[in-house]
C-alpha cells in the first residue's frame, strides 16, 4: 500500500507522530486529554492524525482558518431526506 499514514493512530503512534520525545504516562496526562479519543472496539482505540496537528498547531501559536468544503451539489441532492 505504499506510504500511508493512518489517520487514526494508536497511542505509540501518536507519540511517535509528535515526534517520539515524550513518554506514554505524559502523553496520557498532558496530551490525551486535548485530543478526541476514538474507540473501535474497548480495547482497539486511537486517536486522530488532524487532532495531534490541531493540538502542534495551539503549542505553537498557529491559527488554523476554518477549512471551506466545495459545494456537492449531486451528493447533497441524493443524501438529503
């Protein structure tokens, strides 16, 4: 599959993701609670790629401007009630 970062990354990942500098109780206690924690199953959870970015983003004072999503006119009209 090639190169592919996941978007959902386990807590190794992540720590790993921020750049592997940090241990798991002080991403658990630092960093955890600014993150969505995403649960597949009760043991399998992880947490997402955009929040850690999200969370970089705030330690170093980076406004993120809100994302415009293009217009699905087609999508809109087959999804809506």
């Amino acid at each position: 599959m090639g190169d592919v970062t996941p978007r959902l990354l386990t807590t190794n990942a992540a720590i790993d993701y921020l750049g592997g500098q940090i241990s798991q109780n002080t991403f658990r206690e630092v960093v955890a609670p600014h993150l969505r924690r995403v649960t597949i199953t009760p043991r399998n959870f992880g947490y997402l790629r955009e929040d850690l970015d999200s969370y970089l983003d705030r330690l170093a004072g980076i406004e993120r401007r809100n994302e415009v999503i293009a217009p699905r006119p087609f999508l809109d009209s087959v999804l809506s009630p």
